[in-house]
C-alpha cells in the first residue's frame, strides 16, 4: 500500500468512528506504521474530517517530517510502535462507555472487563489498566510501554483505550470491541451473567492468535 493509500484509510476509519459516535469533538487519534516513517491524525482536528494529505508524517524520535501538528498524544503512539514490533497501527479513542468504565473503582486493574462473549476474547483478550496521570505526563508513556510489552490493548484510567494491531483495520475493529464489551458490562452491572469459563477462554485463544 502506498503512502497516499495508507493516509486515505486513515481518514476512512476515522469517519468511521466518529459516525458510530466513537470519537466526540476533537478527540481520538490514529497512526499507521510505514518504513521509515509514521503517520498521526492531527491535533484538535474532528476524525470526523480528517484532510489526508494534512496528516502529519512523524519519524523514529516524534519529530515532525510533514503536516500539521501531529496529535498531543503522539508519545502514547511511539510508546507502542516502540514497544511492539507487530504493531502496524495505534487507535486511541476517548469513547464513553470504555472511558466510564475506566472511572469504575471496582475493576480488577489487571484486566479491566469480563470475558463476555467469543468476540472480545478473539479480538482483544484481556485489558490491563494503566493508571491515571495528568495528560502530556511522559510517566503516562512510560506506563503504556511496560503494559504493551504483554497487551496489544491497555485502557488509560479515566481518559480511554489505546490498542494496537497489525493493521489499522484490526486495531479499529478491537478498539470497537473494547467499546461494545464496555457497553455489556454497564448494561449487565447488577444482574447474575453467565461470563465465559476459563476452559472456553483457554479454547477461544488456541484458535486465534491475536496480533
Ligand atoms: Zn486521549
């Protein structure tokens, strides 16, 4: 896929999320991985109507080749190309229901959601929290770095998700299911659920690798 190509799908996605109402005002970000270079959605832009040729180009060090201003989020990005070799694209989101729960006090911080359903297990596995720091705090990438070594998602406290995968449609796709599962989780809050065994997890990850 061409430069061009990949900076297309970028904004593609993006529309995307922002119609399924995944993506308010000005927030989320996207990158995809390319040889020697990465591209990041820009800051205080709606992915709702990113311009693809405006995305901003970064290299190994942050530092911007072409573009706008890249995300103020861009470390988190670096953070886990960084960290994950496999990694070919980063969504990170401030969608509701996985930032609500993200607020919960009661969440296990090692994998924040349940084993509800096949899907989430396939796509996402399990979802450690990352403590809460003050945003643009370099500790907070340095958190995201230690948990991505082990995850290709994590859930940042009270802010949202960042997830990785090997191509910008399989990060978008997880990322969207991290949302969904956030939704049954809130929805079920109170009720007796019939979560997946450990056996029927332990099947579903011998099937599907995740990225
Ligand atoms: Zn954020």
């Amino acid at each position: 896929m061409t430069e061009t190509e990949h900076r297309e799908r970028l904004a593609q996605f993006g529309q995307i999320l922002y119609a399924r109402g995944l993506a308010p005002g000005s927030s989320g970000n996207l990158s995809v991985r390319l040889e020697d270079r990465w591209l990041l959605t820009p800051t205080n832009s709606c992915l709702g109507r990113i311009d693809p040729a405006r995305i901003a180009a970064l290299d190994w060090r942050g530092a911007r080749l072409s573009g706008d201003p890249p995300s103020k989020e861009s470390f988190l990005h670096l953070a886990v190309y960084q960290e994950r070799p496999s990694a070919h694209a980063v969504v990170h989101l401030h969608s509701t229901c996985a930032v609500a729960v993200s607020c919960l006090l009661d969440v296990d911080p090692a994998d924040v959601l349940p084993a509800l359903t096949p899907y989430y297990v396939m796509r996402v596995g399990s979802l450690p929290l990352v403590p809460y720091y003050r945003p643009g705090d370099r500790a907070l990438a340095d958190a995201v770095r230690l948990l991505m070594r082990h995850h290709s998602a994590v859930l940042l406290a009270n802010h949202g998700p960042v997830v990785a995968g090997s191509s910008l449609e399989t990060a978008v796709y997880a990322a969207e299911e991290i949302e969904e599962t956030a939704r049954l989780h809130l929805l079920l809050r109170g009720s007796k659920v019939r979560y997946l065994t450990e056996e029927q997890i332990a099947e579903l990850r011998e099937v599907q690798p995740r990225s």
